[in-house]
C-alpha cells in the first residue's frame, strides 16, 4: 500500500488484512518505483491523502508505470491519481458534499449490478472523465 499520509491508510490496512491480505505500507515519498518493482507485488493499493494527484509523491508515477501488470486500486486520493493518469480531469465540486447523498447521473451502460441511482460522493475533489 502506498501511504499518501492519510490516517485512514490505516483502516484499510487493517480492512484488507482482516479479509487475509498481508499489506506492506510505503510513505508516498520513502520508496522507488525501483524498491517496488523488488517487492513484486501481486496488487496495488493507492491510499486517501490530503492534497492533490499532482501533489502525491509516487502515486501517479507508480500507476503509469504497473498499470496492465498489477491489479491497481485507489481509494480517494489514490482514486483521482488514477483517473489523473488515465487522462481525467480532477477538479473541487461546485459545493461541498463530504459524506452526503446526491443523485448521480448514470448511462445506460450497466457497469455495476443496481437499479437505484443514488450514489455516495464522499470528497469535494472529483475525477472527471
């Protein structure tokens, strides 16, 4: 896992080793894409931090270059360093709606198994596609 200095790095580690994964935690800032290549992981996790994709040490880095090789996940921050990569664009929400519902516009592509569209945007920073 690379740590985007969040404390809630730290739930998820304890989340994923509860579900089995034995996790390793790197700071954003204290290791290479070099030093990760060595630990050949089986997966990425990218954690929340407080700042931006641009400001996130290895983050985006480290997903353009194990992006098709090993499974990524980003959560929060580590979401928008993805989406950054893939092109997206990352920009502050009209007003903020940390932890509110709001209704979502979705496609009629169905991406994921629901008929409801009410989806819970947590952060204030959005990756835009």
């Amino acid at each position: 896992m690379i740590d985007n200095y969040d404390s809630f790095t730290y739930n998820l580690v304890q989340y994923l080793g509860e579900l089995g994964a034995n996790l390793v935690v790197h700071r954003n800032d204290k290791i290479t894409l070099d030093q990760i290549e060595a630990l050949a992981p089986e997966k990425i996790v990218i954690s929340p931090g407080p700042c931006t994709p641009r400001e996130a040490g290895i983050s985006c880095d480290l997903i353009r270059h194990f992006a098709g090789r090993v499974p990524l996940l980003g959560v929060c921050l580590g979401h928008q360093c993805i989406g950054d990569v893939f092109g997206g664009d990352v920009v502050r929400a009209g007003r903020l709606m940390h932890g509110k519902t709001s209704m979502i516009p979705t496609t009629t592509v169905n991406r994921f198994s629901t008929t409801s569209k009410t989806r819970l945007r947590r952060h204030v920073i959005i990756p835009s596609l």
